[in-house]
C-alpha cells in the first residue's frame, strides 16, 4: 500500500521512516512543513493523489503543551483543524486514516488505567484541542483508527530522555516531580506497532476505532528520570518533588495510565514493558 506520513520529521515520523526498509510491501511517501501543511485541503489532495495514497498517518500536531495556552489559535489550527482536512482527503479517497492522539484528553483524577471508553476531560488548550480533532475525524472520516499514546520519546528530536542524559552529565542533582504517573512510550515501538496494524488491515473494510498505546507497566517521572541516568550512566543524584513545586502555565493530569488491552486483543501486539524500551533507546544514543 502507499502510505502517506504527515509530521514525518517529528519523534514518530521519524522512526517509521527509518523502519520503511522493514515493510517492503508498503511505500511511505513522508512529508512535513512546508512542504506540506496538514490545514491546506487542496496541497493534501495533490498528495494523495499524486502518490495514489491507501493510508494515511497523521504524526503531525501543535505539542508544545504550555504554550498552547497563549497560542490557542494556532493550537487548535493544527491539531484540530488539520485533522479535520486530513480527514476530509481521506474520505474521497477511501483512504484509512490512522491519527496520533494523546492521554491528555483526560483528567488525570482516575485511579485505574483509562479504557476508550472513559469520557474526555482535558485540563488545558492541548489536550482540548487534540480532543476535538478526534471528534472531526469520527464525524468526517468513514474508516479511521485514533491511536493515544503518552509520554513520547525517541533517538530522534527533543524529549524527557535526552534531557535528562545531558542535564545528568552537567549537574551532580536533579529534582523531578514524583506526583504524576503514567507510562513512557519509545516511538519505535509505537511506530511498529502502527506498521504492524497496517500490514494486517483487510483492503476494502471500513474500520472505525480509538486505541490506546503506551509501553507496559508504570512510573512516575521521577521514576523514568531516576532509570534513565542509571542506564545512561549518570553519576547525578534525583530528588522527588510534588508537582506544585515546579508550577507550570499548564495542569498535567496526575494519572495518566493508558489501558491497551484492545489493541492488544485486535492486532495481536506484544508490548515491550518500559525498561526494557528505554535500555535499548539509550543504548542507541550511546553507539559511537
């Protein structure tokens, strides 16, 4: 199939470009800004068209989570509004449509794993603004799978493991926030488990679906910080702190643990648990 990957420079997008060897069956055609904005209707029918696209997947989205609440507009624009044009080229077509969602569409005040049955509840502009691009696409999209998925990183781009490799090795103490909890998820393996399910998808069937993904098993972000300078080699100390010791413009759900027994039970995925995940990531960003 002809698989067409917006957002393809970010963390996700980039590790299923560098697993596009492992899926010969399958061509990814990877874009991202400018050469394609996810809000201009017209440029993705050009696209989908030109490359006569079967699947869709949408790793493009607004995420820097603070800042969203003084830039709403464009928040909204592109995790929304893109969305909602996606979905829309995905429809004439009779393309699927796979879209990456995230655990900040709830609360954060469950005590239990959160099924996709749970209701949405998102604290701040982000997780709102993710949340009603899911609606656009069940109310436009007639075969689309939404994938949440949380606590994202990867060897490529920015995020909490690279940050604390590099502050680990320029400091003798860190202090990180023990009062949330929820489960890393290492975009290689998100990236094949959406690999994965493409390669399973029966041509012609319509699906209609919201899973969700993270690895297995759970941490605070203390506990995440903590294991990746162990496993990195960090000689730097770690200190837990409540969350209202490092005040940030936007509330974190405290709980953010993600039930993945469907799309376990669906597509017949194995999860690696967290550590394992993170070992391997470090391992990689270590080679010389």
């Amino acid at each position: 199939m002809n698989i067409l990957v917006t957002g393809s420079r970010g963390q996700l997008g980039s590790e299923l470009q560098a697993m596009a060897g492992d899926y010969s069956g399958h061509t990814l055609w990877c874009y991202d800004l400018p050469d394609l904005d996810i809000t201009d209707t017209h440029a993705l029918k050009v696209v989908c068209d030109r490359h006569a696209v079967d699947v869709i997947v949408n790793c493009a989205a607004y995420t820097a989570v603070d800042r969203a609440e003084e830039e709403e507009q464009l928040a909204f624009q592109v995790n929304a509004a893109g969305p909602a044009s996606i979905a829309e080229v995905a429809r004439e077509r009779g393309a699927l449509f796979m879209h990456v969602s995230t655990d900040y569409v709830f609360d954060g005040t469950s005590s239990i794993p959160y099924t996709e049955e749970t209701s949405p509840r998102p604290l701040g502009v982000y997780g709102r603004s993710k949340w009603e691009g899911e609606e656009a696409i069940r109310r436009i999209s007639p075969s689309y799978m939404i994938v949440r998925t949380s606590w994202l990183y990867s060897n490529y781009g920015s995020n909490f493991v690279k940050t604390m490799l590099r502050l680990g090795a320029e400091r003798d103490r860190l202090n990180v926030v023990f009062d949330q909890v929820g489960t890393p998820t290492y975009a290689r393996d998100l990236a094949r488990a959406i690999m994965t399910i493409i390669d399973r998808v029966e041509p012609g069937r319509r699906y209609g679906a919201t899973y969700h993904f993270s690895n297995e098993g759970v941490c605070s972000w203390y506990d995440f910080a903590l294991m990746a300078l162990r496993i990195g080699g960090r000689d730097c100390r770690v200190y837990p702190i409540e969350s209202s010791e490092y005040p940030t413009p936007t509330r974190r759900p405290h709980y953010s643990v993600l039930n993945k027994s469907a799309i376990k039970r669906d597509w017949q995925l194995e999860i690696p648990h967290w550590y394992e995940s993170l070992e391997q990531m470090i391992a990689i960003e270590q080679q010389p």
